[in-house]
C-alpha cells in the first residue's frame, strides 16, 4: 500500500498472474491485489487520484459486479478501467451494473503474453491520461474560484465605507482564500512628515479582548520584519525556529488566548507607490477553512505549510486591501477637507453678521434632530419614511449652508437693524435742531425789534410771550423727533405714528433767511413708513435673493450621489406650504420633506435666538406658539412640528446656548 500520487493497482483473480508478468514488472510498476483486498487501497489523504485496473475472468466480473460496483462508488477518488479474461467477442459486460466506458478490452487467456502486458500498459496510460484531465479540469475549477473570490473580495472592498468593517472584511478575506485558523491586521501609521513611525495592532481573528497597541517598525517582531523590509514572511513553524533569525516569534499571545500558532504567512500590504501601508498575518493553515480545530489538533500535522499558491492568492489580497486602505482613507480625508471648507464657508458668512453667529450651526443641529427623530416615528404620514446615514449628512450640509447665499448681499442690507441708517436718523435730528435755532433767532429779532420801536416799555410781559412761543415750538419739534426716532424701530408700526409721520412729511419750515425746509425728504418718509422690520420692499427682495445666490451657488459644487439634494432642499426652505413663499412659491406636494424640516428650524432658532437689536428673543412656550400660527396660516408642516415638538431634541442645543 502506498500513498505515492502515481500509485496504480491490478485487481486480478489470476494466481498466476504475477509470475506470467514478472519480467515486465518495471514496466507496468503496479501493484498486484485480489478482489478481497480491495479495502487496502487507501485513499490519498491529499485527494491524489489512485489507478486501479481491474484484469479479472468474465465469471468473476458476472458473480462480483455489485461489490465492485458499490467499492467505486464509495471511492470518487480513484479512476478504474477493466480488461476482462474473455473471449474477444464477450459483450456480457454491458449488462452488467458497471458504466460502459469503463471497459477497456478483453483479453482470452491464451493470448500471448506481449499482448496482454501491451494491454495492460496501454490500459494505464489511457487512466493516466483521464486522471491529467481531471486533474487539469479540477485546477481549473479551483483557479477559477479563487479568481471569483478574489474579484467578489476586490468588489467587496471598494464598496465598504466603514474602515472598522474594512479591516475585518480584509482579514477574513485572507484568511478564507487561504484556509488560515486565524491572523491578525496592522496598519502603519505616519508622523507629521508622511514617515513611518511605527505598526498598530487593529483587529484580531480570535477576537481578543485587547485594545489597540503599537509595535516599532524594526526587524524584532515578526510583523515589524515585514512592514520594515516590504518582504512577505513564510514560516512552517514558530516554534522551530532556529534563532538566528533577525525576528522573533512573541508567544504571549497563545498563552493569553489558548492557542497554539504554528504555520504563519506574513505579507505587507502596499500601496500604488510601493510603500507599506498594513500588514497582514495570517495562522495555521487548515485543509479546509470551515473545520473547527482544538488546542491539540493545531500541535499536529492537521495544520499546513503554506505553500506558493497560497502566498500569491494573499498577496493578491493584500494588494486590493492595500488600495481599499487607501481610498477609505482618502474619502475620510476628502470629507475632513469639505466639512473644513463648509464650517468655513458659514463661518465667514456669519462673520458678516455677529449678531446671528451661530444660526446655521444651530439650524443643522435642529433639522438633524428632527430628522432622527422622524426616523423613529411608527405611525401617522411619516411612519414610512426613513432617512439613512448618507442622506442625514445631506440634510446636514443644506442646512449648514442654507444661508450662504447671503455672500451676495449687500452687508448694509444684510446687517440693517433699523429703518434708517444712524447718520441719517442724526442728520434728520441735526435738521430739526437747526430748526429750532433758527425759530429761536427769528424770536430773538423779534426781541429786538421790539426794544427798538417801544424800549422797555411792556418789554417783560412781550418777553414773557416770546419765551411762550418759543417753549410751543420746542415741544412740537421734539415730538416729531420723538415720532420719527420711535418710527426708526423695526417693530409694528402704530397707526398714530403712521399718521403723524405723513403729517411731519407734508410739512415745511421757512427760515429766517426766506429758504423752504421739508421736514421730512420722501425717501426718509418712505423707510421711517414700514410698518413691520427695517426693509423696504427693494431690501427685502435683496434679503429675499439669497435663497437663490444659495442654490445657484450649491448647484456649482459636484455633490456625490448620496447628497445631490442639497441644493434642493437650500433651495426650499423659505417656501411655504400655501404657494406663498419664495423664491418659487411651490405648494405642499412640491416642497422637499427635508426643506420643511429646516423651515420649521430656521423659525425656531430665529425665534428662540438671543436678543438682537431688532428683535427681542422670545420664551420657548411662546415660539411654539407662534410656530403653531404658521401650522394654522399653512406656512410650515403641522405633524412636523409635533414630531419637533414631541421629541425635545431641541433642548440639548439650548442648554448649551
């Protein structure tokens, strides 16, 4: 019995058989069995395919068919083929429970002796040439599969954002191609500089409760030797090492684990430039990735070296692992670098306007806020929608820079706290001021007037109505001044006032020196007239056109898939559920869901925000109220604001504000 893989075995029932080929013996190299030995031929543990050609006698074939049968099918790795000692016509064979292709010839038992012995040769060259088949076409099966493997890896690879599952998708995909036991994955990290620095431990096949920890980058450790020379590792044993290796295999880590490392493949992963990013190291190569071994099996011989093929299958791994690493990290960077370009970006237009810094970082917390919160809704109009992780980041994004359109405002509009400009409320007061000096010098001549035609003659009691007079005028003028300052103010505009203030409009002064004075120039009469805020219709369509700079600006950027609605949503959120807001005046079924949840948080925050000098922050129970006003008026979305509302996600955000 031997397990060589050009094995071959007669099964004769001739006793004379080995003597008639005794001087052909070189030749044939077979050996010589009866039909009751067949159970020593032992199969190779390897999967070798043994030959075995069956020269028995057609009564033997006849009376033994079934056995025979039953033997070959219990053994798929052996390859038969039968000559029967029988006449050259025998046919009996075919109706016998044994395939047809399996015969090769008969042989009467008076054909000479070449003949039979060419029969014989020529038999185990035709079962060499099925085996080199098989062989071919199971190479072929198995090349072919660890191509499709290595292609669902790479596809694998590229499609996974999180790096944490990366890691372990990479080292158990090293580990299945190679039928490893277990393995362990480090990733190099840099110092400022872009050098090397050293290799930290990331994951662990055996799951151990370890943290994260870091080797040097030398040639000590096993897995320092690979990240320092860029060269993979291939050692049958750890165990035997002999010492004079510049490494060291560190056994802390069966102790603590209960294991027992014995065969180890070590690869670096490399990048495009060449240069080591990770290293991959892989334990105890198994015959078969599924078989579950103890402590003791993996001290015998049921754990393998790694050969060749093996080695190349990882270092095929570790290749696409290496540009997976790679384009994770530089998406991460990607997005560290837009997420700086956006915090900068609001930053700066905020800068514009310190007294609502803030409000676009608050408003993405609010919108965020709902947005999650929505997603936990089970009943009503929104128990079917869910927004995942990617679209999240969306509706963070529009709503960080929602506002950023008001880069395109003038920032004398932008930053307008009151109707008029200070320097020219002052210059309407300096007005009324030379007003009353004027009024006061044309009293003064009268004075003198008087004194030169009557001297003091009833002088106090003219002097007393003089100063009469004079008081009369005062006050009058300090009203409308009082009026005009009060008009100034961005909130509601009484009715009074507004009738006063057309009154003082259509006044004039004449001055001493005989010129006409309006009181008040129309263009001033028209700002101090607004009867709600600080902006005219012209400022506020000014105002107003920021949500368009927003999205014309949005829509330059080259959003990803995943968030090409931000500049929709930017888009909607001054829009208005009764077609009445802009800048599109879309209706209800138009308005993204996302842009009526930034709606509802732009108002809260501009309610809730801290006092300003047009406006007076308001209590939280009054912004709902106000916000319910804009359910009623069907400005914003009702059952939105009740998830808003229910939720408190809000409250975080304004206790730390």
């Amino acid at each position: 019995m031997t397990k060589s893989p050009d094995t071959q075995f007669i099964i004769t029932d001739d006793p004379f058989f080995e003597g008639k080929i005794a001087d052909y013996s070189k030749k044939i190299k077979a050996k010589v069995l009866t039909l009751a030995d067949l159970d020593q031929i032992e199969v190779d543990s390897h999967g070798r395919i043994a030959k075995v050609l069956f020269y028995i006698s057609r009564y033997e074939l006849e009376s033994k068919h079934q056995e025979i049968h039953q033997f070959l099918k219990n053994q798929p790795t052996i390859m038969s083929s039968f000559i029967v000692r029988a006449p050259i016509d025998y046919t009996g064979y075919i109706a016998l429970n044994i395939e047809e292709d399996l015969f090769f010839t008969n042989v009467p038992d008076d054909a000479p002796l070449v003949f039979l012995v060419k029969a014989l040769a020529n038999a185990f060259t035709s079962l060499q040439m099925v085996v080199d088949k098989f062989e071919l076409q199971k190479r072929i099966n198995v090349s072919t599969n660890e191509i499709s493997k290595l292609t669902r890896i790479g596809i694998s690879l590229a499609n996974e954002k999180d790096f944490t599952k990366l890691l372990r998708d990479i080292l158990n995909s090293a580990r299945e191609i190679s039928n490893s036991d277990s393995g362990s994955l480090y990733l190099v990290e840099k110092d400022e500089r872009g050098n090397p620095r050293n290799l930290r431990f990331k994951i662990s096949a055996l799951d151990l409760n370890s943290d994260e920890f870091i080797l040097p980058i030398n040639k000590k450790s096993i897995a320092g030797y690979v990240a320092f020379t860029g060269k993979q590792l291939n050692i049958p044993n750890v165990y035997e090492l002999s010492g004079k290796e510049e490494y060291k295999f560190n056994s802390d880590f069966d102790k603590m684990s209960n294991y027992y490392s014995k065969s180890m493949l070590v690869v670096p992963m490399k990048d495009h430039h060449d240069e080591v990013v990770g290293v991959i190291q892989l334990i105890n190569r198994k015959k078969n990735f599924q078989t579950k071994l103890n402590l003791e099996e993996m001290k015998t011989n049921s754990i393998l070296e790694y050969d060749k093929y093996s080695e190349e299958l990882v270092m095929a791994v570790a290749g696409q692992a290496a540009v997976a690493i790679q384009n994770n990290n530089l998406v991460h960077d990607i997005e560290t670098l837009f997420e700086g370009f956006v915090t900068a970006s609001v930053s700066a237009i905020e800068s514009r306007d310190p007294t609502t810094s803030g409000h676009s970082f608050r408003v993405a917390q609010y919108t965020v806020g709902l947005a999650e919160s929505v997603n936990e809704i089970q009943v009503g109009r929104f128990k079917d929608v869910h927004f995942n992780e990617s679209q999240v980041k969306e509706i963070r994004y529009a709503s960080l820079l929602h506002d950023f359109g008001k880069v395109g405002v003038r920032e004398k509009v932008l930053v307008k706290a009151k109707k008029l400009e200070d320097y020219e409320l002052d210059l309407i007061r300096w007005r009324f001021q030379f007003i009353l000096k004027d009024v006061e010098a044309g009293l003064s001549q009268k004075k003198i007037e008087y004194l030169k035609k009557h001297g003091n003659n009833g002088y106090p009691e003219f002097e007393k109505s003089i100063q009469l007079e004079y008081s009369l005028e005062k006050d009058k003028l300090e009203e409308m001044v009082r009026v005009i300052s009060e008009s100034n103010e961005p909130s509601i505009l009484e009715e009074g006032n507004s009738n006063f203030l057309e009154e003082i409009s259509k006044m004039s002064y004449h001055t001493t020196e005989g010129n006409q004075l309006s009181l008040l120039m129309p263009r001033e009469f028209n700002f101090l007239s607004i009867r709600r805020g600080s902006l005219d219709f012209e400022e506020r369509r000014e105002i107003e056109s920021h949500v368009e700079h927003t999205f014309q600006f949005l829509s330059k950027i080259p959003w990803t898939r995943e968030l090409k609605m931000v500049p929709a949503i930017a888009h909607g959120h001054h829009e208005k559920l009764n077609g009445s807001g802009y800048p599109r005046g879309l209706s209800a079924v138009e308005i993204p869901v996302q842009a009526k949840m930034m709606a509802i948080a732009d108002i809260f925050d501009a309610l809730t925000d801290q006092d300003r000098p047009y406006k007076k922050a308001v209590p939280l129970e009054r912004a709902f109220d106000i916000l319910k006003m804009e359910v009623r008026d069907q400005h914003i979305d009702g059952d939105l604001l009740d998830i808003f509302i229910g939720s408190q996600s809000y409250e975080k955000i304004l206790h730390k504000r």
